[in-house]
C-alpha cells in the first residue's frame, strides 16, 4: 500500500527539520501547517476516489521569489525581507499548483535578486551540494535541488534568466527543464529581466518536470511517451560551448555523445555563427544588467551596502548602460531569435554540457574573482538558451561529481523535447 500523503509530508518535514542536515539553509520558510491541511485534504480526495489529477498531493517547493498572499517577497534579500509589502495574492504559478492539488512545504533559498549561478546567499546562507556539501548547489535557484535530493519535497519550482533552474538542477544531479518562456506565466514572481525570466521546474525524473510543467503551463498533464530515438538528428554545438570544459565535465559529455550515437541517432557538429551575433550584442552590457539596474535603482540608492557584493557590482554594470544601447540589444536580439529558429529546424535536438565546470567549492568562491570567473563559466552555456528564446532540459550523467546533459528546442517545441528526454535520460547512467 502506497504511503498516504500526509506520511510523505511528515517525512519532508523531518529532512528539513533535521538539525545535521540542509534544512535551514535551504528552506526559508517552512510551512507546517497550512502543507498538512492540504495534504490531509489530497488524502480525503483519494480515500473518496475524486483526486483532483495526477498531480494532486504532490509535495512541493518554491523559489523564495514567488509571491504567497499576505508574506514579503524576499527573493533572497533582507532589504526586502524588512520593506516589501506583503503580497495581495499567490503568484500565478502558485495558484495553479494550488488548484492541481500540491502541497506546498517550503519558500527555498535563492541568489539575491536571482542574479548569480553560483548559489551563494550572505544573508541567509548557502546551502551545501548534496552529492558534496563543501560545495555550492548552484543558482540561482540554490536551496531547489538541495530540497528535492534531500527529500524536503518531490519538485523544487525555479526561475530561469540565463540558467538559474538548469545550472542547480546540473550541479546537484538531477533534471531541471526551461520550458519557452511564453508557456509559463510569470505574475507575481519577483522580476531579474523581463525580457528573459522563466519559471521552470527541478526534479529526479523527466517525467516529474513533465508533469509539473504541464500545470505551469495551465495544460493537461498527459502520459510522457519516450519517442524512438533512433534516426533523430542532434547537433553537438561546437566552438564555445565546449570550449574550457574541466575534465570531468569533458569526460561526461563524451560519454552522453556516444551513447546517443550508439542507440542509433545521427551526430553532427555543428558550428553556430549566431554565438558570435550574441557576443557582439551582450558586448554592450547585456539585457538583464540593464533591466536589474532598472528594478533595483531606488535600493541601490538607498541601501547598496546591504546588498551581496557579487550582485551589486553586476547591477551597477548595468546602470552604466545607456538606453540607447539597451534599445539596439533588444531590437539586435529579435533579429538573431528568428535567424536561430530557422538554423535549428533541421535538428531535433541541440546538444552541450550544461556548465563548463563541476560545482565549485564553498570556500573557493569566497574570493570575489574567482567567484566572477566561476560564475562566468556555469552561465556561460544554459544563458544561450535564454538569449535566443529557446526550451531547454539538463539530464544527469554518469561522472564522480553531478555533470549535465543539455538538450536544446526550438521555442514552442517543449513536448518534443521532454519525450526525447525521456528516452535520453536511461542511456546516461546517473
């Protein structure tokens, strides 16, 4: 007889409680109560056989950015930890899972303001990886995957700027998918840049971000049927996607390659022109810098010095961005999308390491620079996805330390590339 919910709950419950364990780190809100009514409530809807779906009772975790009614929405900071208003409502995908029937267990830790890969918070700690706690979960989604591999919840739900569910869900082991920004809606979930947040979802399978991206999405969630992987077409990108890969990372990545090749589908490599596009157009500050300097101007004013220095020297940079510079990446930027949805149509699946390098350690990234040059490496690949306005997911590889899989879509082709996952996933041997 399966485990009723609320027993699944209660074990949660105890993981993050455990005082030898990630708990407080990871989540920063816990709550007890209001997850035990609704798991009590998704167990009365199965004793009475009337459960509200397949995703009722599922226990969940949320990024320490989305809005719940009448809490602040700290997304990380003890600025707006003190000053936020409370929220008037739950955050759009809030509510959606709410109404699917998942119970809700915990606020997760995050990067200040979403605005690092790395997973490091001062404020309120950072948890440790948990295939190797000296080190770094990755963000800036970071207390998401702590809390799924430890068992504080089924699925961790994130954000996705330029990697901040992919690079946690890579670093600690498991998989993380980027649906096409438009599927999932993003009200009441703290900004980094409008033009690039997505919401998308951290869990141990594919089929469980199937599923939870299905409710996300305000979609049906229907049975994920693995597509024949045979006869498929994956483009390796080449050039700087592979360049500078640790040697575990390297390693990991061959191995995935040619297991792909061996269950029959067709390899190429591939060069992209279009990177060289995007490195001329980031050449004049980048999208989201400019967009964060916007959100976060009036506390820069105010209260700098209580923000993360490794967040607030990324928002200044983006303050010395003019508009005009900004208005020429965004319309530069809508020219090179089309010309990559184009390039990718004869793939059906584009292919790179997830990041560069292995989760860093804790104690390494103490150091300002070598945080920036740690950063720069695991954002460097999943932040293509998010330029060109692409779906992505990152499959778990076979490696001594967590080594990601990325396969890439076309916007709007996220089923597809979820049923390829599916069948790509078992080959990797993680």
């Amino acid at each position: 007889m399966a485990p009723s919910c609320r027993d699944r709950l209660e074990r949660a419950l105890a993981r993050i409680a455990d005082p030898k364990g990630e708990g407080a780190r990871a989540c920063l809100t816990v709550y007890t109560e209001p997850a035990r009514a609704a798991a009590d409530a998704a167990d009365a809807r199965a004793k009475r056989g009337a459960p509200l779906g397949p995703f009722d009772g599922t226990i969940v975790s949320i990024k320490d950015l989305f809005d719940v009614a009448g809490e602040r929405t700290r997304a990380g900071s003890k600025i707006l930890a003190e000053e936020a208003a409370p929220a008037k409502a739950d955050a759009a995908v809030v509510r959606r899972l709410r109404d699917a029937g998942a119970v809700i267990v915990a606020k997760t830790n995050m990067t200040e303001f979403a605005f690092s890969g790395i997973g490091a918070n001062p404020h309120f700690g950072t948890p440790g990886n948990p295939r190797d706690r000296s080190r770094v979960p990755g963000g800036s989604s970071a207390g998401a995957p702590v809390s799924v591999a430890d068992g504080m919840c089924d699925i961790g739900i994130g954000t996705d700027t330029g990697g901040s569910v992919r690079i946690p869900a890579s670093l600690c082991g498991l998989v993380g998918f980027k649906p096409s920004k438009r599927r999932v809606p993003t009200d009441g979930a703290f900004p980094l840049s409008h033009t690039l947040d997505s919401v998308g979802s951290i869990a141990k399978s594919v089929a469980a971000c199937a599923a939870t991206d299905a409710v996300m999405a305000g979609e049906e969630i229907l049975p994920l049927e693995p597509i024949a992987l045979e006869g498929l077409h994956f483009g390796v990108a080449e050039g700087l996607p592979l360049d500078r890969l640790d040697d575990t990372v390297a390693a990991g990545f061959a191995l995935a390659v040619k297991r792909l090749g061996d269950a029959g589908v067709h390899i190429t490599h591939e060069t992209l022109p279009l990177l060289d596009d995007m490195g001329e157009i980031n050449a004049k500050g980048g999208i989201s810098p400019y967009e964060a300097c916007g959100i976060h101007r009036d506390r820069m004013n105010r209260r700098a010095a209580d923000i993360d220095a490794n967040v607030r020297v990324r928002i200044v940079r983006g303050c010395e961005i003019t508009p005009e510079a900004y208005a020429g990446m965004v319309r530069d930027r809508k020219r090179v999308v089309q010309a990559m949805d184009a390039w990718l149509a004869p793939l059906d699946a584009l292919l790179m390491p997830t990041t560069s390098i292995v989760a860093p350690t804790i104690a390494e990234i103490a150091d300002a620079k070598t945080f920036a040059a740690r950063n720069a490496a695991v954002l460097r690949n999943t932040s293509i996805v998010n330029f060109f306005d692409l779906c992505a997911i990152t499959l778990p590889v076979q490696a001594p330390l967590p080594v990601g899989l990325m396969l890439i879509g076309r916007n709007g082709h996220d089923h597809r590339l979820l049923r390829i996952a599916a069948a790509t996933a078992p080959l990797l041997g993680a």
